[in-house]
C-alpha cells in the first residue's frame, strides 16, 4: 500500500499535504486483489487467475451491487468528507486515465465514506472489477485518487456475505531442546491449528521416526494423557533412504467431524482441501531422528490478520499480558473461517460468536468473518434461549462497527423472530416452560431441535464431569419459568429490534417494539427486583440472588438509577462467580455501573479464576474455563474465554462506537488506579488512537488522535466537584455527567487534562 502525497496551499493557513483516501474495501473486504496458492499469499494478479496452473484462491464478492468503503486521510484536525467521486471499470488501464467504463459518480456531495452502495448497472458474475476513489474535505482541499483496488465476483451472485480464503503461515521453532538422543522437543513459542512439515536424512529404508505433536507439557515432555479436550497426537513417519521433506498427515477426528446432526441440528464445520485437515498444538517431539537444522515447519491455518493493527501497553505487567493472549487467540481460533467453539466441536455458537465477534473487532480491521458467522447461526441456532437472543445483538453490533446496514435488511423478519417476542405471557414476561414454544415459533428461528431451553451460564451443576456437589459457573441460579437472566435479553433484543425497524425506516415495528422493550423492563422491575434487598432475584417464585439475575440487568441497562449502587454493590459480592463466558456480560455490567476500580481487579486479577491464570497453566490460547477443574472436559483453544481483549478496549480505555460505523466515536476511559495506558484501536475510519496518565485524586492526562470524518464525545473521569479541564492548553468547561466531564471534539490530534 503507498499513500499518494500533493502539496496544496490553504488561504492563510500556510503549507499542507493532500492525502489520497486508503484502505479501499468491498463488501467489508479490503484485500480483494490478493491471491492465495493453497493458502500462500502470492504474487499473482487477478488478471492472471484465470491462466494459472496452480490451485488459487481469492475472496470472491457476491453482490451484484456491493458497498465501497475507504479511509479519509488528512494530517488538518477537523477534517470532514464533503464530496466523493468513484470511478469503476472493467481494466486498471482505464482508471489510469481516470476513465471509468462501469460507473462514474462523478463529483456526489456527501460525508458518506463506508457501505457506499455501487451506482452502476449490476456486475456479472466471474469477473474482475477495478476502481478507485477521491475525496474533497471540509478545508476545501481535493484529495488525489487513491490507489487502485481490484476484485472478482463470484460465479454465483447470491448475495451471501464473502469472505477471504484460508491462509497458511509458515512458523518456525522458537526453541529446540535435545530429549535424549536423536530425541527432540520443539517448542513452537505459541499454540496454533496447523500442520508440520520436516526434512529428515536417513541411511536406510528401514528407519521410522516418531512424531508427537500437543499443547502442553509434563515433566519436560509433552504431556500424552492431557486432560479434558487438550490436544495430543502420536504419528509414525517411515523414511526414505537420502534427505527428504515429510508432511505428517492429520487425520480427521471423530469428535469435530462427524456429519450426523446432533440435537439442535449443529454441523461441525470441515477444512478445505487446499489447507487439509489440522491440530492445534504449540510442542512437536521428533523421536529417532534429526531434523536438517531450520526445516521444521508448523504450517499454521488462520484467516488473515494483521498483527499491527492493534496495540495495547500499560504501567500494569499482568493486564498487557492478558492483552496480548486474547488479541493472539483471535488469530488462532480463526482457523475455521467462520466462528467455532474450539477444537473439541468445531461448531457455531451464538454465544462464542458474539463474544469473538467484539474481540476481532478491537484486535484487526476485520468485519467479514464475524458477519459470516452471525448470518450463518441466523439459520443455524443452537439450543440455548439467550443464545436465539444473541443473534439480534450481533445483528446490531455488527452495524455498529461496519455502518452497513445490508445484513439487517436481509435478515430483518428473521432477527424479529428472534426477539421470541412470541413467548409472551400475559405478565408481560417471556418463558420456554409454559406451551408457547410451538412447532411454528422453533421454526421461525429457524430451529431443528426439539425444543431450546435457558442456559444462564456454562456449564452448569452436575453435568459435563462435575459432581453432584460442584456448583457449576452459574451461582446456584435457582431455575423458574420466569428467569431474570432471559428476560433481561428478551428486553435487550426487543430495544435493539426496535433501534433496527427505526434503521430501517419502519417506523411502526419501531414504535411497537420500543414499546415492548419498554414494558419488558417494567415488568423486570416490578416482578424480579427484591425492594428489600435492593437487587434482583433470580425468578419468580424464589427469594434467591445469583450474580447473574443482577450482572444481566446491570450490562442491559435495566436497572433503575437509585439502584444502580445497590446492584454493583451486591455483584462485587459475588466476585468472579460465573464462567468465562459470563465474565464479558460481568465486566460490561461493572463498568456499565462506574465501578471502575472493581473492573481493573478483576481484569488483571492473579487469582486461579482469571486470565492470568490461563497464562499460568501454560496455555497460549485463552481456555474454555478458569481453569481445568471448572469444567472437565474443556480445551485449550476456546475464544470465549478472551473477553478481556474486548473489555480492556471498550471499557477499560473506553472506545466504542456512538453512531454506525464509527460516525461518533465515544471515548470514556475508567483507569481507576491504573498510572499509564496507551492503545491503538482499529476502526472502519481509521485507526484511533488513546493514551493517558493518571495520578488518581490530583490529574489526568488524556491524549486522543481521532480519524478523519469522524467525531468524539470525549468523557474525562473526575475525581471532585470542583476540577479545571484543558483542551489543548486552553481552559474550557465541559459538561458534567455524573463522575466525568464530557467534551465533544472533532478530528485530529487533542490532548485533555482535568486537574
């Protein structure tokens, strides 16, 4: 990628540069024109796919109209897209000579910079496109044409949402320790899902070297009776007389291949024929042999990503570590193509997906792999009733982060069923236990099971290996036909559908469903919410409180404000007191309630329930469970258990969207005690920038630099009623908003300090 640079001059504001537009995509993919062998990026063009020899791969569109996104540049704070022109054609030649032979915008006066809906007449299938992008912006300055982006729809313009190939990643040794003789460990630095390829030299036909591959150790060794799902494998590797390089075959394993449908109707899903089947495994022993030095390979299956994209340093050693881990299990959980459970099952979950979807956002500049996945659950659900619920807040997050609005107009009848506004009961009220779960409501959910049912939290009380006397990650919630925990979703889904029907400009099921959410969580307070205790019960018909009757409503916003307190303060009771998929809905509740303090104890908690202690155990890749006691039959590469990277980004530093496709972005840092932070944090318009420094009680220092086309609300934490806020040296006021001030902000560069 190069930036094209002009040197204008602005009337009375001295000497600038004009920046091209860059980070051209097409329906959410920007490397379009890259073409992959058997997984290996190449150098291939599109133009060349079709005389190849070679097996080829390439992220195919499947719009006839896709949207065009690009980044606005400009080094000039409050910067705004006042105009575009796109150019499309059919050869790079033409737009070379800024001609388009497709479709020409021509000069269209608008700030629109993401989900730019094609103008021209439909494409064809199978067949390469080019185009390019300018830009006028509110100082008055024309931007060049950006670089030239290509792409090829697909031989089926389906509309289904496209998605890159697979991509194969050699990675070598980070140490090789001797075992023994010809005897060898190696250790790989990280965990992956790959293959191994090795050159071995052997005098004889005769000799068979032996193969160990797995995720952990034990005695120095890796570890061959691994519990729970941890990975190990054994394969015997009869040699050649010479030198020769040998690929061990993975065979496929029954427990995440097989095809018969479970039941919910769950599918695993199988690796192409271009990466072959593979393991997760961070250790490889070789024994009877010896490798040529530097030809022990892990080929690693991940789908691209870009490991520059986000950073995160701060004064406190264990939250950077806990940083580093989830960002790295996104990378490697990804090896599917579309969101899975792990390795054990290599099957779509609602709630994994949700979960992956916020931390591929705050770890790339990645948006199609996690639209994949939620529409591909929409017709797939599995069985628990908040997972249903989840669709619709993947729906909406998604929008959120993309500003494309295709996806819930698609699916938009589909996510109203799955509001299960149709379990309503006359207490206003939804249930799974009392008859309203029809044959016709499963089936609009698009449900092949036999009934779902509510889950809270997982896994629960003895079930999964854990006895009769273990409590399971869901704080003895006592089961009603009206819990809390499903109905504080019910409430969030039903509020999202109606922000959707607003989005959508239906302007009845918006005032319909506002109206339902509304009354929802009337009934949530009037039925659910102990006067006396001052925080919720876990149903109707029984006087107990789990953590997760009041950490749901806390992260939903159902609380009412004089109870706020009472709430935060009977979850800080309950600590860590569900599993590590509750933990994202926990730490959204915390820092939803300001309990600032309470949220960076748990972030960056050394207990045996946190994130640190995955690291402690040795794992690389965040796991299914605290640890392995919690849940018996766990794995070691389960992306649900990384929501911490979501949570340092959205919560801790605050950064999250205000408008669709980060049209406002909101920045709200809650540092509590902690000195010094610094992240940079992908958007869809650009990369966001923050950083503070924090004396708690006297100042804090916040440094933003916010992308072109965009805006902040910035929200700066206070510790008295009296303070003194700066903006760039010059004092100003502010708005209070309870413990913070908040300060709108356009583009650029802006350092904030409240004293």
């Amino acid at each position: 990628m190069y930036r094209v640079l002009f040197l204008c001059l602005f009337s009375g504001a001295g000497l600038c540069f004009a920046q091209s537009p860059t980070h051209l995509a097409t329906d959410l993919l920007e490397h379009t024109d890259r073409v992959f062998l058997d997984g290996y990026p190449s150098g291939l063009s599109l133009a060349e796919l079709s005389t190849a020899v070679e097996r080829c791969q390439v992220a195919e569109i499947r719009n006839d109209r896709p949207s065009l996104s690009w980044v606005v540049n400009s080094d000039r704070p409050d910067t705004r897209q006042t105009a575009y022109r796109i150019l499309v054609a059919s050869s790079p030649d033409l737009l070379a000579k800024d001609e388009a032979d497709l479709w020409d915008s021509g000069r269209t006066d608008s700030d629109r910079s993401v989900a730019v809906p094609f103008g021209g007449k439909p494409l064809q299938p199978a067949t390469a496109y080019y185009w390019k992008v300018k830009t006028w912006d509110s100082h008055g300055v024309e931007s060049p044409y950006s670089y030239v982006r290509g792409f090829v729809t697909a031989d089926r313009l389906d509309g289904e949402t496209a998605r890159y190939p697979l991509q194969v990643t050699d990675e070598y040794p980070a140490g090789i320790t001797p075992l023994g003789r010809d005897h060898l460990l190696v250790d790989f630095g990280k965990a992956a899902f790959g293959r191994l390829r090795v050159t071995l030299s052997s005098a004889v036909e005769t000799d068979t070297v032996t193969v160990r591959l797995g995720e952990t150790l034990r005695d120095g060794r890796i570890d061959r009776t691994p519990p729970g799902t941890v990975r190990y494998a054994e394969y015997r590797l009869p040699l050649s007389s010479g030198t020769h390089t040998y690929a061990v075959k993975i065979p496929p394993d029954s427990r995440n291949t097989d095809t018969r449908m479970n039941g919910f109707g769950g599918t695993p899903i199988f690796m192409p024929d271009y990466t072959g089947e593979v393991l997760p495994f961070r250790y490889c022993e070789i024994e009877n042999g010896r490798p040529e030095p530097g030809q022990t390979v892990r080929q690693t299956v991940h789908y691209p990503f870009d490991e520059t994209a986000a950073t995160f340093h701060s004064s406190d050693t264990v939250l950077n570590q806990v940083w580093e881990l989830c960002k790295y299990s996104v990378r490697a959980t990804s090896f599917a193509g579309v969101y899975v459970d792990g390795d054990r099952e290599r099957i779509p979950y609602e709630a994994d997906a949700l979960i992956n979807q916020l931390c591929h956002y705050t770890a790339d500049r990645e948006y199609s792999i996690a639209r994949y996945s939620h529409e591909y659950l929409i017709r797939r659900p599995t069985w628990p009733t908040e997972w249903i619920l989840q669709s619709v807040l993947m729906a909406w997050t998604d929008y959120q982060y993309t500003g494309d609005r295709r996806s819930l107009q698609r699916f938009y009848d589909d996510l109203k069923a799955k509001s299960l506004l149709s379990l309503k009961e006359s207490n206003g009220l939804i249930s799974t236990r009392t008859g309203k779960l029809t044959p016709a409501v499963l089936q609009s959910i698009h449900f092949r099971g036999d009934a779902i049912s509510d889950i809270v939290d997982w896994p629960q009380k003895g079930i999964l290996g854990l006895g009769k006397n273990e409590p399971g990650e869901s704080d003895g919630f006592v089961f009603t036909d009206y819990n809390t925990a499903v109905n504080a979703y019910h409430y969030e889904a039903l509020r999202l559908v109606g922000l959707i029907a607003g989005t959508l400009g239906n302007t009845a099921d918006e005032t319909l469903y506002a109206a339902e959410a509304r009354r929802v969580k009337e009934q949530i307070n009037r039925l659910l919410l102990d006067p006396k205790k001052g925080y919720y019960v876990d149903g109707v018909g029984t006087d107990h409180s789990s953590l997760h009757a009041n950490m749901f409503p806390l992260a939903f916003g159902i609380v009412p404000a004089k109870q706020v307190g009472t709430v935060t303060e009977y979850v800080r009771t309950r600590g860590l007191a569900c599993s590590v998929y509750g933990s994202q809905f926990l730490l959204d509740a915390v820092y939803n309630g300001h309990d600032a303090a309470y949220g960076l104890k748990l972030l960056a908690s050394t207990d045996e329930r946190s994130w640190y202690n995955m690291i402690r155990v040795g794992s690389t890749v965040s796991l299914e469970a605290w640890d392995n006691r919690y849940k018996p039959n766990q794995d070691w590469n389960h992306i649900w258990g990384a929501a911490a990277g979501n949570l340092i980004t959205r919560k801790l530093m605050g950064i999250e969207p205000l408008e669709p496709g980060f049209g406002k972005i909101r920045i709200k840092p809650q540092p509590a005690t902690l000195r010094q932070a610094s992240i940079k944090a992908p958007s869809i318009r650009g990369d966001i920038l923050v950083s503070f420094d924090n004396l708690p009680g006297e100042k804090f220092t916040l440094e933003v630099d916010i992308p072109a086309n965009t805006a902040a609300e910035v929200w700066l934490p206070r510790s008295s009623k009296k303070y003194r806020l700066t903006v760039d040296g010059v004092p100003q006021k502010g708005t209070v908003n309870g413990d913070f001030v908040v300060v709108e902000t356009g583009s650029g560069k802006r350092v904030f300090e409240i004293q």
